[in-house]
C-alpha cells in the first residue's frame, strides 16, 4: 500500500511550476497537486493521501484558497481530479 503523507500551511498559495529532473508540473497552486501529477505521469497512483492540516490551514486552504485573487479551489477540491473514476 503506497501512502502519499503531506502538510498544508497557512501561506497564501500562488500558482507555480515545480520541476523534478525529468518531470515538470506547470501552473499547480499547491506542491500535493504538482507531486501527484509528476507520480502520475509515472504511473503511480498512491492508495491513500493524507493532509496533516491545523484548524486554521484546513479552514483558509483546504476549503477554499486564502489567495482568493488567483481564482483556484482550495487543496481538497484540487486533489479530487487524482481520484476520480475515468471510464472510456
């Protein structure tokens, strides 16, 4: 069982680039989402994410984004799009 382990913080989060030798994740408001879209590109789908939180960064980033100017959902509804169930 593969657990993806990560803490969220009370900055205001901005969208970025993250780069990983040959991997690179454009435009990801939060490293969870840019760290999971490189393991996906890989092929790797962890069986489980935990977000260590405090009441204060769940309530200012994980519902919703404390940088409300960049117009993105909080960390919970950014991570829904890695589980979702695709059918063809």
């Amino acid at each position: 069982m593969l657990k993806f382990l990560s803490f969220l913080g009370t900055s205001r989060y901005i969208p970025c680039n993250y780069f990983m030798k040959d991997l690179k994740a454009e435009n990801c408001c939060y490293i969870q989402e840019a760290l999971l879209s490189m393991l996906e590109e890989k092929n790797i789908k962890p069986d489980e994410v935990v977000i260590f939180t405090t009441d204060k960064s769940y309530e200012e980033n994980c519902i919703k984004n404390k940088n409300t100017g960049c117009g993105r959902p909080g960390l919970k509804e950014t991570l829904d799009q890695f589980f979702v169930e695709r059918s063809c």
